[in-house]
C-alpha cells in the first residue's frame, strides 16, 4: 500500500505543507502503513520521555482507548506502542527480579524423617526394616515417575529423599547387627561413596547436540539451583523479554486472522497487540509492587495480608477482562462475535503461553 501522507493531519486536521504538522509536530506519515517508519519510531528519542508518558498511561488504564486514538491518527499524544511496551516490559521483569517470592531458602527435599524415621526405628529386624524400606522407595519412586522431565528440581528433591530413605534404612540395619548393602553411614548420615540415586554428571563425552549440552548444563546447575533458588528465578525473569517479543507478532496474527473483516493491516493489529502487552506488563508491575508491600507490612500490620491478596485477585480478574472490553472497543463488533473471537483467541494464545513458559523454565535451568 502507498505510503503517500495525507492531504491533512490526521491529530489535528491542519492543512499538511510537509512531513510534520506545523500546528503540533505530528509526523505526516503513519507508523502502522510501513513497518520501516514503525521500527524507526522505537528508536527514534527513546529514552527522551516527558509528559507524554503520563499521559500515555493514562490512557491506557482505559481498555482499548490508547489503541483506538492511535490507530484513528492521534499519535503525538502518546508514547508509540512499541516503545511503551519495551519500557514497561523491561521495568516490570526488572522489578521482578528484585522482589522476594520466598524462594530465598533452599529447595527442600523430600521429607522423610517424620513416620518413616519413626518405622525404622520401631523395626525389630533387618527384614522389617527393609520391607519398610522398599515400601517407601516404591513410593517415592512412583511419585517421581508420574512428574513431567520439566520439573527437574522437583525430581531432583524425590531422589534425594529416596538416598535419606536408604541412609536410615542402613542405619538401622547397622543397629540391629546386619550389614547394609552399600556404604555404612556415618553418624551425620554421610558415606564415603556417592548415592546410587544421585544425579550423575556426564564428563567423559562431549554432547552432541544443542539438548544434550543443556541437559548436561541443568544437571551441573542443580545443585547450585537448590542452595540458592533465586538463580533460577533471575534467569527466568531476564529471558522473559526475549519471548514476550516473539509473543506479541503471534498475537498481532492472531488478531489479524480473526478480524480479516475489519480491513485492518498487519501492523494495525501489531499495535493492538502492543498495547494489549503493555497494559498486561504494568498489571504484572503492580502485583509485583503489591508482593514487596506484603512482605514489608504484613509482619508489622496482620490485616493488610488480606488487602493486599483481595487487590491481587481484583487485579488477575481484571486483566483478561480488560483485554475483552479492549477488543470490543478496538474493533466494535457485538458482544457474542467479540466473545466467540476472544475466547478462541485466547485459548491458541494461552497455550502458546503455556508452552513458552515450559521452554523457559528449561532455559533457565541451564542458564542459572
């Protein structure tokens, strides 16, 4: 499509004799008719913010008002989409870094040192012992077994509670005058061989491909991961980023498919699409500033607990319900087609969602 300007500005309406409006700076070409002049928006004084951002933000609270102004022509007003989401984007997981989601103790394993410490030591012979042994082990087994490979340190929680089960089995079988099939434990619980059920680290081949030298990554970043968790959640919230800008086009495509009767182009959607993330990125900016203020006045002022997970939950309400009203108001079709559209929309979306996240958390186990 030509990208030829308008006779007119499209914020103003003044009479255009260039490429911006005398009357209020306007650009004469449109951002969402070339995708050159909209990667150029992103760059173009980037970090030069002023009133416009408040006024921006503003907007946005209201669903679908931003994007509808912008698309209508009212540009100058307002930070360009792509820009808004960048910078939210980058604040928001930013902070997410920074706030304590309780992950500053270890991961535990798997306890056992409560009924099953108690069986071994109401066992009165070897052969209990063991039969109590196996029990456990078959169970802990299983349990680790019906969990996705994802779940690694989870996994890596089971069996170690497996080699606790085996050291207290051996233990006993040491009290009772029998002889344990591996290495006698000392009194701390520790052997001088390693645990059968540890994770072994390969190092006698090199990997062969990209999966294999992550797997071999995630098992050498385990135990690293369990002494100090918060690794892994500084890895996921720094490629968070990365994937929401992989997202966003998906999204844009989403709408573009769905709303082939609106006329729209691409990039049209696209900013729908940005605005849609950067309004999910300053929700996700205030629930993590609602976690920090829990943390910090809960212990001092009990009921602010209960205000603070009531704001939460208004607030993961109101998110997707924002996005529907933003929909409806984008593209002003009727309530049941608009509904239809979003609850397809948002299934495709949530389980590409859903997959990304897995893929991340695979990413940051082998990145912590």
């Amino acid at each position: 499509m030509s990208d030829s300007h308008p006779a007119a500005c499209q914020n103003c309406n003044a009479p255009l004799h260039g490429r911006f409006c005398h009357a209020c700076g306007q650009a004469a070409h449109s951002p969402v008719r070339s995708f050159a002049h909209a990667v150029e928006e992103v760059f173009e004084s980037f970090w030069h913010l002023d009133g416009r951002i408040f006024r921006t933000l503003q907007r946005l609270l209201v669903p679908g008002v931003l994007a509808r102004d912008y698309l209508a022509g009212h540009r100058a007003p307002y930070v360009a989409p792509m820009r808004l989401f960048v910078i939210l984007c980058v604040l928001t997981f930013f902070v997410g870094k920074l706030v304590d989601f309780g992950d500053s103790t270890p991961l535990p394993a798997v306890q056992v040192n409560g009924a099953g410490g108690s069986e071994f030591a109401k066992a009165g012979s070897v052969a209990e012992v063991e039969k109590i042994r196996d029990k456990a082990i078959a169970e802990l087994e299983q349990a680790r077994e019906s969990m996705p490979a994802i779940a690694a340190p989870a996994r890596h929680g089971f069996e170690q509670g497996i080699t606790e089960i085996r050291r207290q089995a051996d233990r006993r079988i040491v009290e009772l005058g029998g002889t344990p099939a591996g290495p006698v434990p000392d009194a701390e619980g520790e052997t001088d061989a390693p645990s059968s059920d540890a994770i072994a680290i390969s190092s006698g081949t090199a990997a062969d491909g990209w999966l294999e030298r992550q797997g071999q990554r995630i098992e050498q970043n385990l135990p690293r991961i369990e002494k100090d968790p918060s690794l892994l959640k500084y890895a996921f919230m720094g490629s968070v980023p990365t994937a929401l800008f992989v997202l966003v086009p998906l999204f844009a495509l989403l709408l573009k498919l769905f709303y082939l009767d609106s006329g729209r182009l691409y990039l049209e959607h696209l900013v729908v699409a940005f605005y849609s993330h950067a309004f999910l990125c300053l929700a996700l900016l205030v629930q993590f500033a609602l976690l920090a203020l829990d943390h910090w006045i809960t212990p001092h002022l009990a009921f602010f607990g209960a205000v603070s997970g009531l704001l939460a939950m208004l607030l993961w309400l109101w998110m997707p319900t924002y996005l529907l009203l933003m929909q409806r108001r984008v593209y002003g079709q009727g309530w049941t087609l608009t509904s239809i559209k979003f609850l397809v929309i948002g299934s495709i979306y949530s389980f590409a969602l859903v997959v990304t996240v897995l893929g991340l958390f695979v990413v940051s186990l082998a990145r912590a």
